[in-house]
C-alpha cells in the first residue's frame, strides 16, 4: 500500500508543479501564451493534465474519416476491438473508422468542414486536399501538438519534408512517409502476358503496348486491352520531369517555367498515344465516365491496367494481392521527384473543431511508436486476416495478407502512417521492396521548389473557373475521347485563358519569387 500511495504522492505532485508552471507562463504574451492554451486546453475549456501515468486521462471516443480501402471490411469490430484494446492501455482512448465511398469522401468533407461538424483526424492528399483544408480553415496547425505529443512522428518524418505541409509558419498535417520516389509502370493480366510471350522488360514507354493491345483487340473479344480512365488513372503516365503545384499546375524542371498541363509537351504527347489507342479500339467508349480505376481493375476485364501505387521488383506479387488474380508488372523504373505534391500526396489532419486534438495526436504518434498496433490496424489479425510467414514472435515478421474475395479487411499503410518504417513485409511489399522505398526517399530527386506551397486564395476565383474546366477536360484527354486531339486542346486552353489562366499564372511567378527570396534560391 505505501508504494501505491508513493505513486499517487507523486503524480500529485507532479500536476501541482505543472499547474504551477502554466501560471508562470501565463505571465508571458503572445505565441508562448497561445501555445500554452493550445497544447492542454480542450474545445469545452477544460485542462487536460498529462501525468506518467496515462490513465489519468479521461476516456475519448476518436472518429477517423477515410475512403473505404476495400469492398469488404465486415471484420471491421473484430480487428478494431483489438486495436481499441491496445490504444484504450495507451492514451485510456478509442477509435473509429468511419468509412466513406471513394467518390463521395471529398463532398461529405467538405459538407461536414462548411457545416462546423467536428471531426477528429481525417485522411488528407489526392482527396481533401490539406491547401483546400487549410483555406477553409477547417483542420488545425499542429506543431505545439507535435511538439508536445509527436515525438515518434518526428523522429521518423525527416525535416527536409515538413516545409510541404508549412503555412505561414505553421505545420497542419502529420506527414505518412510513403515512397516519394519509387518504380512506376502498369500492370498486364499473367495468364495473357504469357499467352502472347509480352516481354516486359521491352516496355518503356505507352506506346510500346501496341503490338500486345493489338493482338488482345484481334484474338480476345471478351478483354478490353487497355484500362485508362480519369485523371491520373491512366497507366504509365509518369515522368522525372515535373513537380506539380496541383492538378493542372507544373514547374518544368527541365526549363524552370510553370505552365499548364495543356502546354507540357511530354503530357500532350501521351495524349496523342491515347487518341490513336482510342480511335482503334483499345480503350473502352464509355472509359472517361469511369473513375474508380481500382474497382475496374478488379473485374478482369482489361489486359493492361495502371499500377497499385507502385511497382516491385517482384514480378507482380502486389498487383496479383490488389487485383485477386495473377499478375505481372511492367517496370518503368523510378519516377517522379520529391516534391511538395508527392510529399502532400497522402497527410494526416486533425480538424480544427475536435474536441480532443491532443488526444488525436497521442494516438497517431501511438501508431508511429508501436509496430504491433500499427500493422494490425493495416492487416488486420493473425489467422483472421494474414498468416505469417516467417519471424514469429519477433517486431517484424514477413506476412501473407489475404486477398480478393477472402479480403475483409485492410488500410494501405501509407493511408494512416508510416508506410516506409514500420510496415511489416508482406505480399503488399516485401522487404527489399520496402528498403527500396526508404532508400529512393533518402537519395531520390528532389524538386529545386521543394518546399514552395502554391497559395490559391489571391485568385480564387480563377482556379475555382479552371479547376471545372480541368475536371472537364482531363477525363477526355487521359482516356483519348478527343476527336480531335489539336482543337480540343486549343480549344480548353482557350477556356482557360479566359477563366484566368494568365493571372493565376503572374501570381504563381510572384509567389515563386517572393519564396525564392524568403529562402534564399
């Protein structure tokens, strides 16, 4: 009993010299006070005291806001009831996915920020995009949280990335290291890549298909040959050429000008490819009303499709582990670059309304922390939804995750954390592949504007105009509809130009210029 009573002695004592200290600092102005306020003052105003013991912390329910990752998740009270177990020893918390269709998780997000709902932590990158976040002022600056409960996310996400998610001074989002830089291509049906001798190592460019989509359009009338669909779903569309400032935005590395998309040569030549492909018969009529490239890769349908996300050096293990039917991959090799759009490609967010921001924070940097928690929240459980391999009973043992129809759980790590530290080898990605990643993200090319965040509020109303346009126009473009592939780009670069393009582009070079200066370059 007096070694209870010592421990509770000495929490107690612990809170009073902390409370002291806060009225100490109360005395400073400004940002010291601020930051005092935001770390440990909650939404309802009360003061949450963090002593050694964790559960002296009162019990939260958190909500985490993402796509739904698969069809099937009816393990989900299962898997999350052991997860919940776990966080629930750790911060006294515990978590809920709320799961959205794919299509419609950037409207009920924007409905829920519009609308002052609060949410806890959401999923932020080619959907809920961090700028529109931050613009909206709907998720919240993050780094008196880092600093005060993130010490695993900093010790994992290296320094030179966070200027990507840095406005004003400020951090907002939890960066999830995935593979900047990693090995792009596409992907082909096995049984038709052998059937027809496709050697894939010949494959570098969209137009080397010809010949294979060729003899899929003549000998298999049950097969689309190739899958490409709407924006940034058409397969091999990868460069080491441009860093994206958004959708339709570029910085040409090769002569330091921004440009639209429309005026980058190497893109209006893949359009070109894709025209002649659609014209004869490659690519389906109705491709630029489809948008969901991973549903329709799924059905089987199509001999070539675009890539899971990236491509391994493993013949195919991942693309066949998506897709539920055996794969290979054709290896474009590395692309891209580091830049602030593959840094902000998939982000972490707290929102600005939650009630409980520190503790949203303790349970990321959890995940960060823990390689157990992290990989059954991405798994799932051991004979449930994966089997391991080999290195049982050790951090990290090499692990069979289900796939296609047996699939009734899983997270792309990449979605809620750290996909290059503490993912568990697997099928998805197998250890060499994953010491690839780390390495392409250490060594790999990175943007001369890394680091610049392209500010549309100045010309809102533009980008708003081109943003339609551009929605518009891509899925024709990515997918070859344009008739006329001359006029129908002089044409929507017409619409563009009168939308504004020019004065987004002037205030682009002035900001250019103005981080330019701030930094040095």
């Amino acid at each position: 009993m007096a070694r209870i009573l010592s421990k509770k002695t000495l929490c107690m004592l612990m809170v009073v010299v902390f409370i002291l200290s806060l009225l100490l600092s109360g005395c400073g102005t400004g940002a010291n006070q601020q930051s005092t306020t935001a770390e440990n003052t909650t939404k309802e105003g009360t003061t949450a005291a963090i002593t050694e013991d964790k559960k002296e912390l009162e019990f939260v329910h958190l909500k985490w806001y993402l796509p739904q990752p698969v069809p099937d998740m009816s393990h989900k009270d299962s898997v999350m009831a052991e997860v919940n177990r776990m966080f629930k020893e750790k911060i006294n918390a515990e978590l809920e996915f709320v799961f959205m269709d794919m299509n419609q998780f950037q409207e009920k997000m924007n409905i829920m920020s519009a609308s002052g709902d609060p949410w806890d932590i959401a999923l932020s990158g080619f959907t809920n995009n961090v700028t529109s976040n931050v613009s909206k002022g709907s998720c919240l600056a993050i780094d008196d949280l880092l600093n005060q409960y993130g010490q695993n996310i900093l010790k994992l996400v290296a320094d030179k990335f966070w200027p990507a998610v840095t406005y004003s001074g400020k951090r907002y989002a939890v960066i999830n290291p995935l593979p900047y830089v990693m090995a792009k291509g596409a992907v082909v049906q096995k049984e038709l890549a052998e059937k027809y001798n496709l050697d894939t190592t010949s494959i570098k460019t969209l137009a080397d298909l010809e010949p294979f989509l060729a003899a899929i359009k003549k000998n298999e009338p049950g097969i689309i040959p190739l899958g490409s669909f709407a924006t940034d779903q058409a397969p091999m569309m990868y460069n080491t050429i441009y860093d994206k400032l958004n959708t339709w935005l570029l910085y040409d590395t090769t002569d330091n000008k921004t440009k639209s998309i429309l005026d980058a040569s190497w893109y209006v030549e893949q359009f070109k490819v894709l025209v002649d492909y659609y014209k004869k018969g490659y690519i389906p009529k109705d491709a630029s009303l489809k948008k969901d490239a991973n549903t329709e890769n799924k059905t089987k349908k199509y001999a070539v499709m675009c890539d899971p996300g990236s491509i391994n050096d493993d013949g195919g293990v991942k693309a066949t582990s998506f897709n539920g039917f055996p794969c290979v991959e054709i290896n474009m090799g590395v692309m891209g670059m580091v830049g602030t759009s593959s840094v902000q490609t998939t982000l972490t967010l707290i929102g600005k309304n939650s009630k409980y921001p520190e503790r949203s924070m303790m349970l990321i940097n959890e995940m960060f922390g823990d390689k157990k928690l992290f990989n059954t929240m991405c798994y799932g459980l051991e004979g449930q939804d994966y089997k391991v391999v080999s290195g049982a009973g050790t951090d990290n043992p090499t692990v069979e995750a289900n796939a296609g129809d047996q699939q009734k759980w899983a997270i792309w790590h990449c979605w809620i954390g750290e996909l290059n530290y503490n993912q568990w080898p697997s099928n998805w990605n197998d250890e060499k592949t994953l010491e690839v990643y780390r390495k392409g993200n250490e060594e790999g090319k990175v943007s001369p504007i890394l680091g610049f965040i392209f500010d549309p509020e100045p010309i809102k109303t533009e980008v708003g105009q081109i943003d339609a346009i551009i929605s518009e126009v891509m899925p024709i473009l990515q997918t070859g509809s344009a008739p006329d592939l001359d006029k129908y780009v002089a044409d929507s670069k017409a619409r563009m130009d009168k939308a504004g393009f020019l004065k987004v582009l002037a205030e682009v070079e002035k900001q250019l210029a103005d981080w330019r200066k701030a930094n040095g370059k």
